[in-house]
C-alpha cells in the first residue's frame, strides 16, 4: 500500500534542482545534477504532469 504520493514539483532550471512535496508533508530536494540527469528527471517529472502539479521557479 503506497501511504504518500508526491503532489508538487518544483522546477528550478537555473539550479537543475527540484524540489518534491509529499501529501503527508514530507519534502525532499534533488540537486546537484548534471545536465543529463536533469534532462532524465525532468523527462520522468513531465510524464506524471497530470497527476502532479509542476512549478517552474
């Protein structure tokens, strides 16, 4: 059973970094990334964009 789910993304292109907030509260930070991991996660993030609210900061 999943107990959390993720409902907001934030995008920070300048940074390559997002930052994930969870539906109990809980908040996680991806950063340092290179362009390719970036592109890669980015790429996932943009696949679940009806299930999730992206944010581009």
């Amino acid at each position: 059973m999943i107990d959390e789910f993720v409902d907001l993304v934030e995008v920070n292109v300048a940074a390559r970094s997002f930052s994930l907030f969870g539906s109990n509260g809980s908040s996680k930070i991806i950063d340092k990334l290179t362009v390719n991991q970036f592109m890669a996660v980015l790429e996932v993030i943009r696949a679940a964009e009806d299930d999730t609210e992206i944010i581009y900061v």
